[in-house]
C-alpha cells in the first residue's frame, strides 16, 4: 500500500498533472482532444483541472494540426 504524507504530496500533484497531459493528446480533432483533456482534468483535479486540461488539449490538438 502506498502512504501519501506531506514530503511526497508535490511528487504525487506532478505526476497528476502528467497524467491529465498525457491523456490531452488523446483523439483525432482538436475538439476531441480538449474534450479528452477536460475530462482528464476534471477527474484528478476538478473544475480547475478540468480547465487546464481542455487548454493542454486544445493547444496539443493545435500543435498538430497540418500547416
């Protein structure tokens, strides 16, 4: 079982916030991807997370978008 205690909570937040970025690139059409990301936010993080999620989505999805 792993303990949570107060020297590991900023490794626990990262590797949150790595998680909710990996998931950003998830689909097919920037939508998809925002949508992917908000979801992903919204479940480690709340409404906040939610939002930076759907942005890390929508810049992803932008990022590869073909010029």
């Amino acid at each position: 079982m792993i303990r949570l205690t107060a020297s590991s909570a900023p490794l626990a937040g990262l590797l949150a916030l790595g998680l909710a970025l990996a998931l950003s690139g998830c689909g097919a059409t920037i939508e998809q991807k925002a949508a992917t990301g908000a979801v992903a936010g919204a479940v480690i993080a709340g409404p906040v997370g939610a939002a930076i999620g759907g942005a890390a989505g929508a810049a992803v999805g932008q990022a590869e978008k073909p010029h």
